[in-house]
C-alpha cells in the first residue's frame, strides 16, 4: 500500500503542474472508486467545470482544493495509481476506472487494478458547525494539519501526521506513555498517526534500535526522543528517493517512474540478509497478519 512518502511524492508531482488548470470533464467506468456519492452522475457534477487551487496531502490521503470551496479527496488504496496523460489517444492501462480531462489539454488517469481505492467530494462544514477533531491531532502545535482537517470533515479522525503537524517528543512520549501496545500497532494506527505504514514502520524502529513488539509504555526518555527524531529521518529520507516500489511494482509516480528508496531499505524485505550494522541475518515475523522485518542484535 502507498505510504506517505509515496503519496508525498505523487502530491508534490501533481502541485507542479495541476494548480491552475481546470476539470472539464470526468469519466468514471467503475462506479466503486466514487462509492462515498450516491451515482457517477452526482460525482461527476460536483467537479466537472470546477479549477484545481492547490494540492494537499493529509496521511495517506490527496486533498485537491477547488476553486468553489470544495475538496478533491483522493486515497490510492493498495494498488491505486495517478497517471498523467497527455490526451485521449495515449493507450489506457488496464484497470483505468476514472479519466479526468484537464485543460490546458491533458488527462489525470486513476488506475487500480484491487480497487480498494476511493475517491470523492468533500464539501466544507458550515460556518456554525466546529469540526470534532482526533484527540491525537489535537496535540499538534502548529503546521497545516488542523485547517486541512476542518476543512474536510472526512479526515478530522486522522492521527497526527508526521510531516503536517508539529508535534514535539514531549507531547509524542505523552502518547506512547498511555499505551502498553506494541511499537509498530501504535506507529501504524491511522487514529495516532497517519501515514505510516508496513515498510516505514519497519524501517523507522530499526533507525531507533528498537523492537516491534516493544511495549509502547516501556520506552525510556531516550529511546522515545529516538523514535521521534527516527520518523522524521525516515520519512525524509523515503520522500527524497521517491518512495518505495517493491517486486510488484505497483507503485509508480505520475510520469511512470518508480520509487528508488527500496535500494535504501536497511530491514523491510531483506529476510535472511546480513545487517547492514551487525551482519546477523535480518529476521522475518508474522505480527499482526503483516510481515514484520527486524534485527534481533541491533533492535532492543
């Protein structure tokens, strides 16, 4: 599934050269990627003639602003792929369910072939009527997490978002402290924080030395400082090379380019590999119906 830095790197993709331009027409050939709306049809009136303001990103989700006040709200799900096009004649892949025609001329392709992604309209709340946001968003200290969410009631019960939100290692320890969880439950329930995933989780808790299965309570000071600094490199790093795309290749930017953090991988996938510190093996563990990757020696 996309991850953050996947959906980071189709956002910044998309913001370079959607902003300005408008939707004229919208072809939808499965109507389970608009299932949040009554019918294609109602889908279709609510962003056809409308121009793209800006493009956001909110944990795994796209939030394209248009110019009428209402929000483009696009999750890539497990398979899910944005593909720029340059008009009609360019060959569809398969799986292609939803065609928006842009102009200046152009076409954003949505691809999905397991079709667990979604797409929809989110109207703003009225003026009266005060958003309830995520208790764990709500530790935020600044950032464009807490407008993004008011303004798109669908996504106020997101976690904090590592990149979106501030949030200092005080307020993050406050979190972990109240949780005997494990480590990697709480680093991947959307509800806490939002974005992270299989991969990156691995990966993080590796950069922090620390054990998936780790209850989240027993941290001390140090290692929690450890862990929020680690997300923040991960994260960053990830986004830098692209994202990720693993043997099934299902993720591809805009342009049909690959990730390139995968190389980068220190534990995610490398079962029976040497450590890149230690050179032990890297280990591999079901936790939770998910493949979970760590270090025995190098992770406490």
């Amino acid at each position: 599934m996309p991850e953050l830095p996947e959906v980071e790197t189709v956002r910044a993709s998309l913001a370079r050269d959607l902003v300005g331009k408008k939707i004229k027409a919208v072809a939808v050939t499965n109507g389970r990627v608009v299932r949040r709306h009554k019918s294609v049809k109602d889908f279709r009136a609510l962003v056809e003639g409308h121009t793209i303001k800006d493009v956001a990103r909110l944990g795994k989700y796209l939030v394209i602003a248009l110019d009428n006040a209402t929000h483009l709200v696009i999750h890539l799900g497990i398979s899910g792929q944005l593909l720029r096009a340059k008009g009609p004649k360019d060959l569809k892949p398969k799986h292609t369910h939803a065609v928006f025609t842009l102009s200046p001329a152009s076409e954003l392709r949505f691809v999905d072939p397991r079709t667990f992604g979604e797409i929809f309209v989110s109207s703003p709340p009225a003026e009266d009527v005060e958003v309830e946001m995520s208790k764990f968003a709500r530790l935020s200290i600044g950032g464009d997490g807490l407008a993004l969410r008011a303004q798109v009631p669908e996504l106020a019960h997101l976690g904090l978002d590592p990149l979106e939100d501030q949030f200092g290692w005080d307020r993050f320890a406050a979190i972990l402290r109240s949780r005997a969880t494990p480590l990697k439950a709480v680093l991947t329930d959307q509800d806490i924080l939002c974005g992270i995933g299989n991969i990156y989780a691995d990966e993080t808790l590796f950069n922090a030395g620390l054990r998936y299965d780790r209850p989240a309570d027993s941290l001390s000071t140090i290692e929690i400082r450890r862990l929020h600094r680690g997300i923040a490199e991960i994260l960053a790093e990830a986004i830098k090379h692209g994202g990720s795309t693993l043997e099934d290749e299902q993720f591809i930017d805009p342009d049909g380019n690959p990730g390139r953090y995968q190389v980068f991988h220190q534990v995610y996938n490398r079962e029976g590999l040497p450590c890149f510190q230690c050179r032990r093996p890297i280990l591999r563990v079901m936790f939770r119906q998910r493949s979970t990757y760590y270090c025995e020696n190098c992770q406490s």
